[in-house]
C-alpha cells in the first residue's frame, strides 16, 4: 500500500479517536488535517500547494456564499423562538385532551405533537427533553407501561431529523449536491444540483409514513396490551375552548403549512420560506407570551398573521415579478395589497419582538441562535479542510476502490456505507457524519448509478435511526438525562426497541420502492 493512502486512512483513523475523546469537533477535524498535511509534505507525498486553496473554498461558493447554508441560521433560530416559547406544552396539553379519553390517546398525542415540533422546530434534543419533562409525568401517572412510554417519547423525538424543515436535510443537501457534482465531473456528464426543496419534498412522504407507522404501533399494544396504554381516568381539567384550540393548534399548523407550502410549490425558496418560519415563530412566540397588558401589541400580532396569510396566497396565484409597466389593474392591486399586508406583517412582527424582550426572552433566543449557527459553520470549516487533505492523499480514490470491492456489486457498497454511517451515529453527532463520511461514500455510490436524492434520503433515515438505537443513542440519552430516577434505563432501551425495528422496516421501504423519496420531488420540479 502506498505511504499516501496509508496516511490517508490513519487521519481518518486519529480523527475519530479524538472525536471519541471528546476533542471540539472543528478543531479536531482542521488540526488532525494540518498535522497530516505536514507530515505529508515532509515525505514528499502531499501537494503544499492545495493547501492554498483552502481560503477560496471557505469564501466561495462552498460555505460563505453558499445560498443553500444561509437557511440554516434562520431554522435554527425559528426552533429556537418557539422551544423558548413553550409551544410544546400547548400542543401535548390540547392533544392530551382532545385524545386522552381512548386507549393510548396520550401516545398518540406524544406521536402527533413530537411530529408538528419536527415541522416547526427540527432540534431533536430540545423535543426529547422536552416531550419527557412534560408528557413522561402523566402518562406514567395514567399507568402506561415505562417501555411504552419512553419508546414513544423517544422516537417521536427523532422525528425532527426527517420531517422537514430539518437541519439533517438542509445539510445533507449541501454535501450530496457537491458529491453529486463532484461524481458528475468524473463520469464527463455535466454538473447535478440537489436542492433543499428536493430534500425537503423527498422526506416528506417517509416522515408521514414514520408517524402513521408509531401510530400504529401503538393502536396495536392498544388493542392487544390494553393495560400498557389505558385512556386517561380522574381528568378533572376544565373542557378545552375553542379559542384554546384554534390558538394552541392552529396557530402551529399555519406557520408549518406556510413554510413547507411556500418551499414545496415554489412560491419561495428555502432561505426565502426560513425567513417567514423566523418571523412566524416570532409572532407565536409573542402571542403565547403575552399577558393582559399586551392587548395592544397582541392584536397586532393577530393582524400580522392575516397579513402572512394574503401575502403568500397573492403570491400563488398572480407573478408579482413580472414588470410593471406590463401589469394589469389586477397586478397593480394585487402589488397593493401586498404592500399593505407586507407593512402589517412588520409591524407584528417588531410587536412579537417586543413581547420577547418584556419577558425576557429574545436576547437568551439570539444567543443560542448564534451559539449553534457558529458550531455548525465552524465544523464545516473544519471538515472542509480535513475533505481537502484527505482527498490530497488519494483518499476518495481509495474509498471508490474500497466500495467497488465490497461483494454484492453497488447494493453491497451502498449496505456497507449505511452500516459504516449506522455504526458512527452512535458515538458522533449528525454533523460531523455529514461534513466527514458523506463527501467520502457520496460520490462513488452515485457514479454506481444511484439517485442523489433518494441517497440521501436513505441517509437522513439512517442517522435517524442510530440517533434512537442503544446503548449510545442521542435520543436516549436525552430522555434518560430528563426522566425521573423511578423510570430504568432498560425500559427506556427496550422501549426504543420496536420503534427501532419501524424505522429500519421505513428503510428497506425505500430501499425498495425509490418513489417513495423521489415521487413528490419530480412532482414539485414540474
């Protein structure tokens, strides 16, 4: 073997071992690819100068002008809002009671809540913990079976990492665009772009999938087990209002319909839809935080939301983009009421914003904002630099060689790398997973022939998965840090259990049928 692809696999080797470690992720991946570019250069076996292109790819279009990354900040900001703004407990308290009178009507709500926080919030930890802190008290009061329960919680947890708008996807979008370019580049066949709105399109009918099969799952221990999972008893709660309802459910589903709708019939573009999600989630925020002397301010929050509403319906159904001077008195009033609901949506917004402030809740939002958004970018400044190095060494070439050697021609290279990402989950975060693993299988397994999208997809499942699976599952251990002492960790593993075996059933689905990913994208492309 040669002295470069030998150093090759052991900076992969010695980074993973410091992850392990716990090292900062950005600095070990950057300060492992310096050393071994250094050792490198010293054998003669490394190109010093491709280390000069490294501040070209931080200011080009792979990170600082990449249109694609500039939703990140914004989604993580919107989940953010709406995790401070306590929005879960609302949606467990009104679905609790709107289900709870039926066997495993509090798991349903679990499942039905944990899968509208995955639309509005996509940060899997804060849900976990979240979902346990309130929901794990009442149903172990109402006697569900711990291994239920914690299953449920769990899982429907993880579900932010699928259902979009989800960080997972967005950045799996930017590494398998570039695989996929870099793989169209080899092959001589032009370039291929995966978009976040394809990802976004293709997660869909799996995510749905997913909360139909925990459903599922759990009518069936309702029907079989009855005593794991039995309707809530001596509920002396006041009857829900339909105010309560209308404002503590409605309100969510119109901020996810109008980010998910606005992506996926093209009426803006991801970026474009995640300033809406920050604005919206403002004005939720500042509505579910108002008190009596915020009457003012709350009714023109309320406003704001018709204001959305107009905006993005005008927008279907007329080009405002279209010149003016070429309009007709239709276009000149749609541009008008625009204009004015445009106005109107401001000023809800800056009211939303106000409310934070009072209580104290915008500047711990913006900073936890900014914390996670500067994690993100900095470990993908870092792994650009370790992708940069390791390729210098040969190393994707020896990766290619390596999957095109598995036996089973490209389904067994494509099982390999799921297993080889599966196994990783367990010790390290999605991001470093995606900023590290996948630039290295992505591109081999789609000049093997696979689509880039439903590769991706099928990724975004897998990392779901190792997320809940034991011993070393995120999720798990989120829920083991929140839950009471009375709850033991192995119900909490064997109750992860049969919602692991639903998610690799969800895999092989579309390992299968390819549709099921690649459907609604070709649908939204036309």
């Amino acid at each position: 073997m040669e002295l470069e692809i030998i150093l090759a696999l052991l900076m992969f080797a010695t980074a993973i071992i410091a992850l392990l470690a716990g090292y900062p992720v950005a600095l070990t991946l950057g300060g492992v690819a310096l050393l071994f570019a250094l050792v490198g250069i010293t054998f003669g076996v490394f190109p010093e100068p491709l280390l000069l292109s490294l501040p070209s790819r931080i200011q080009g279009g792979s990170i600082m002008q990449n249109e694609t990354l500039i939703a990140v900040p914004l989604f993580v900001l919107m989940g953010v809002i709406l995790e401070r703004s306590r929005v879960a407990e609302d949606l467990l308290h009104i679905a609790s009671r709107l289900l709870g009178g039926v066997r495993g009507g509090l798991g349903y709500s679990v499942v039905l809540v944990g899968a509208l926080l995955a639309a509005s919030t996509g940060i899997v930890g804060a849900t976990v913990i979240t979902m346990t802190l309130i929901a794990l008290p009442s149903m172990l009061k109402q006697n569900y079976d711990p291994k239920l329960a914690t299953g449920t919680i769990a899982a429907s947890g993880t579900l932010g990492q699928i259902i979009p708008p989800s960080i997972v996807l967005i950045l799996l979008a930017d590494a398998v665009s570039n695989a996929a370019s870099q793989a169209a580049n080899k092959m001589g066949v032009g370039t291929f772009v995966v978009s976040v709105g394809d990802l976004f399109a293709g997660a869909l009918i799996p995510g749905l999938l997913l909360v139909g099969f925990y459903l599922a799952w759990i009518a069936f221990k309702a029907f079989t087990e009855p005593s794991t999972c039995p309707p809530i008893v001596d509920d002396d709660s006041e009857p829900l209002k339909v105010k309560e309802v209308a404002f503590g459910l409605g309100a969510p589903l119109v901020l996810i319909i109008a980010v998910l709708g606005a992506i996926l019939s093209g009426i803006a573009t991801p970026t474009e839809a995640a300033s809406i999600g920050v604005a919206g989630a403002i004005l939720l925020a500042g509505l579910r935080l108002s008190e009596d002397g915020d009457k003012a301010l709350s009714t023109i929050i309320m406003a704001a939301f018709g204001g959305l509403v107009a905006i993005l319906f005008i927008r279907n159904v007329m080009d405002l983009r279209t010149g003016i001077d070429t309009a007709s008195a239709g276009t000149y009033a749609g541009v008008a009421v625009v204009v004015i609901s445009a106005l109107i949506f401001l000023a809800g917004t800056l009211a939303g914003m106000l409310i934070l402030h009072r209580r104290g809740q915008l500047l711990p939002a913006l900073k936890s904002g900014v914390h996670i958004t500067s994690m993100v970018f900095l470990i993908l400044i870092g792994a650009s630099l370790f992708s940069l190095v390791f390729r210098g060494f040969g190393g994707d070439d020896a990766v290619a060689e390596l999957l095109a050697s598995v036996p089973g021609g490209k389904w067994g290279a494509l099982v390999g790398a799921m297993l080889v990402m599966f196994v990783l989950g367990f010790f390290l975060d999605f991001i470093e997973i995606i900023f590290v693993v996948v630039p290295l299988v992505a591109p081999p397994l789609i000049i093997m022939g696979f689509d880039p999208v439903w590769l991706a997809i099928l990724m975004a499942l897998n990392l779901q998965t190792s997320f809940l699976t034991p011993p070393f599952g995120f999720a798990l251990f989120y829920l083991r840090g929140a839950a009471p002492e009375s709850v033991q960790t192995a119900d909490i593993w064997r109750g992860a259990l049969p919602f692991i075996c639903l998610q690799l059933l969800m895999i092989i689905l579309v390992a299968m049928i390819p549709a099921l990913a690649t459907w609604l994208p070709g649908i939204a492309a036309k």
